[in-house]
C-alpha cells in the first residue's frame, strides 16, 4: 500500500488503495445496515422500515409498476442480493464482479425509484452515487488484477 515518490525519496500512501477500500467497507455496511432495519435490529427515532412487513410495503411503492404478486420476491431477493453483495464487499472477495453486481442493484433500484417517484428521489438518496462508486470500485480493481 505504499508507493515510492522518486521525486523526494518519500514514502507515502497510495491513496487510491485506500479509497477503493474505503468504499467497498461502506457501500457493504450500508447493504447490511438496510438488512437490519428491514428485520428489526434498530429501535427508536430514525428506523426506516421497522420490521421486513415494512420493507415489503416500501418495496410495493417503489416498485409500483410491477404486478403486485411479485413484489414478495423483489423483497426477498433484494434482501439476498444486498445480504450477499454487503459482506462480498467487505470480506473483498470476488472484488470487481461483486463490484459490478452492486452497481447493476443499485441502478435498477434507483431507477425504479425514479419510474415510482421521480428524479429527485433517487438523486436526494445518493442512489447513483453509490452505484458510481461501485463502478469505481470495479475499475480500479480490474487495473489492479490486471497489473499482476
């Protein structure tokens, strides 16, 4: 993790490594941190969904142009995915597909947000800046793999 500068002898972080860290750890703590909203393991002011029955509502609205006999398995399998990917990407395993496989989740539920509730809503969450990260993410571990 560390790069020789030629230009004064120093040694200094490569600040690339650390950044494709940094957003692999949060883009798995927020996955997980969802999952535990979803199932119950917060309390008090500021829980989204309380419990995966409120989940599955949210899932409803945001998916509000599917058929709702399918809106129990986007929920669930949401819930797999995000399960999954959270601790792929912060365990680094499998790095640039699960990489890319975040960054397809969070496009297709920013743009199921966006059909559901407009631009702005997947914009205010971040949704397609996470999913730029992710894409980073994968780029700058495809070099990496590449260089070995």
């Amino acid at each position: 993790m560390l790069e020789n500068d030629n230009a004064d002898n120093a040694v200094r972080p490569d600040w690339s490594d650390w950044a494709a860290l940094s957003a692999r750890v949060a883009l798995g703590v927020s996955f997980l941190s969802g999952i535990a909203d979803r199932f119950g393991l917060y309390r008090g002011r500021n829980v989204g969904y309380g419990n995966f029955a409120g989940f599955v509502r949210y899932t409803a609205k945001v998916n509000s142009f599917m058929p709702s006999s399918t809106i129990p398995f986007l929920a669930w399998a949401a819930t797999g995915a995000e399960l999954f990917f959270g601790i792929a990407l912060i365990v680094g395993v499998w790095r640039v597909w699960v990489a890319l496989g975040t960054a397809t989740l969070l496009i297709l539920f920013g743009t199921a947000m966006a059909i559901s509730f407009g631009i702005k809503s997947p914009l205010d969450c971040s949704v397609f800046s996470a999913a730029t990260a992710a894409l980073l993410v994968a780029a700058y571990e495809s070099r990496c793999t590449e260089r070995k």
